[in-house]
C-alpha cells in the first residue's frame, strides 16, 4: 500500500466509517497529531473522542486528496472536506493540509492546519463572516 493509500484509507475508516478501533491500526501508540488542538498534540484516545464530536455536526461526509507529494518516509496531502450540516442540508466545504511520516505502516508524526473557521462557520456554530469580523476587532460571543 502507498503512503498515499494509506492516507485515504485513514479518512475512510476513521472518519467516513467512524470506525474508532481503526485508530490504532493507523497510529502508532506515541504519535501525535500537531496543529489540531491548540493546546498540543492530539494522540490515539484524543481521537477517539476528536472523531465523535466533530461527525455529530455533519453527515455525507466525504474527504478528497486533491494533491499530494510522497518523499522517503513522508507524505504531505492537500484535502478537501465536504459534508452538510447534521441538521439541515447547509453545505459544508473546508480544506487543509497534512504531513505525516509513516514508518512500519503507522502514523509516527502528523502535522495538520485545517480551516476551522470556515468549517465552524459553514456548520452555524459562528457567525458568517468570523474571519473579517476578527479583523476588524470585533468580539464573538
């Protein structure tokens, strides 16, 4: 299986499939994701509630590799997020990117920076517009 295969099959099981005992099939038990929680890294348990939260706000979800490149043990991906909100029909369409190093066929390191605003935004959980009315100084909440 390609680093690039390994990857889709990730998002599918995990993600679409929301199969969380799949977790440890993907990462390996130390690993961390970076750049998800603002706090740190998110590891193997931090998934299996991580998964659950952020699927009860879609459905129909579907996650698209729309370019990659492999090099040695690293795999860099672009994706986009489609999904509609879990209680109407709002589309939902984000993008991200991610790095990981695989080795010995788990997830060693990730690096992640995914656009959460526009995400939360798309779902009803911040206002249209966050990001530019961030910029002008204004206050959510």
């Amino acid at each position: 299986m390609t680093k690039l295969e390994f990857l889709r099959d990730w998002y599918h099981r995990v993600w679409i499939e929301a199969d969380l005992n799949a977790i440890d099939r993907y990462f390996a038990p130390r690993a961390g994701a970076d750049g998800i929680l603002p706090d740190g890294q998110v590891g193997v348990e931090d998934f299996r509630a991580l998964v659950p939260a952020l699927l009860s706000l879609v459905r129909d979800l579907a996650i698209d590799i729309d370019r990659s490149i492999e090099t040695g043990e690293w795999l860099w991906a672009q994706i986009t997020v489609r999904a509609v909100t879990a209680h109407g029909m709002d589309p939902i369409r984000a993008s991200g990117q991610v790095m990981v190093r695989i080795e010995d066929g788990h997830i060693t390191e990730a690096y992640n920076c995914f656009d959460f605003i526009t995400f939360f935004e798309q779902a009803g959980l911040l206002p249209k517009d966050a990001f530019l009315l961030l910029l002008s100084g204004e206050r959510l909440g």
